[in-house]
C-alpha cells in the first residue's frame, strides 16, 4: 500500500478539492462547489486532507461550533475509493476534535457505502429529514458523542 499522511488543509488546497469533488461523483440534487467557494470555506472553516504520493485522495471540511464539529462535506477521490482512505481520515479528524464535542453529518439516504463507514466508525443514526435533496432523497443525520 502507498503511504498516506493526513494534514490540515489551507486555500491553496482548493484545486484539488475541486477536483475531486468533481470526480466523485455529486449527491443528487446537489452542486458541486466552485474553486473559489471552497477557498472561502478553508479560510474560515477547518479542513483535513489524505494524501499519498499521487497527491490529495480524501477530504473532510469541518464547521467548529460551539458544542460540535458539523462536517460540511467530505468525499474521495475515485482512484482511491474501497481502500480505507476515508475511514483512516475519518478516524484522525475524530480524534483531533476538542474534548466532549460531537460530531454531526448528513448524508443521502441512497449512499449505502458512505453510511456503512460512518455506523463503523461509531456514529449513530438520529434523525431524517424527508425529500431534502432536489431528488426527492432523505437525509439521514449521524451524530458521534
């Protein structure tokens, strides 16, 4: 296996953001953001990303709330997908979190795999709001104490 790293990521990181949340795949119903939008978010919000030696293969940007980490957005580049990427940078932004906060995310109701990990990884299924997505899809609420 390739060696990995996880690392903060800043607004330089945005073109790879990009590109990767254009690869991936988009969530029904839902845009993908523009360079200049995810530049914005990583200067106000905190970013992890997993890179090998191929360059950036996973991401997750977080809002730090008062009580909480909200994870706004995470994905995985296709060339690395079902290799433990995301569960490996999962497991270090859930570790880097403050003392007593939670984790909070939403995800499509139709993406079994990413619902998979993240009942892995320990979060819990609260909730559910109906036909959230342009698609007429759920979202379905995960939360980590």
């Amino acid at each position: 296996m390739v060696p990995v790293r996880v690392r903060p990521l800043s607004p330089s990181d945005a073109h790879a953001l990009q590109r990767i949340l254009a690869n991936s795949g988009s969530t029904p119903g839902v845009p993908v953001w523009s360079e200049s939008e995810i530049a914005e978010i990583l200067a106000s919000h905190r970013g992890w990303g997993l890179e090998d030696d191929f360059g950036l293969g996973a991401f997750i940007l977080v809002q730090n709330l008062p009580i909480a980490w909200e994870i706004l957005h995470l994905a995985t580049d296709p060339r690395v997908r079902r290799k433990g990427y995301m569960a490996e940078l999962l497991a270090a932004v859930i570790a880097a979190r403050e003392s007593g906060k939670e984790v909070w995310l939403e995800v499509h109701e139709a993406n079994q795999p990413a619902r998979q990990l993240y009942e892995k990884m320990g979060f819990r299924n609260v909730g559910r709001r109906s036909a959230y997505y342009a698609d007429g899809g759920a979202a379905v609420l995960y939360n980590l104490g």
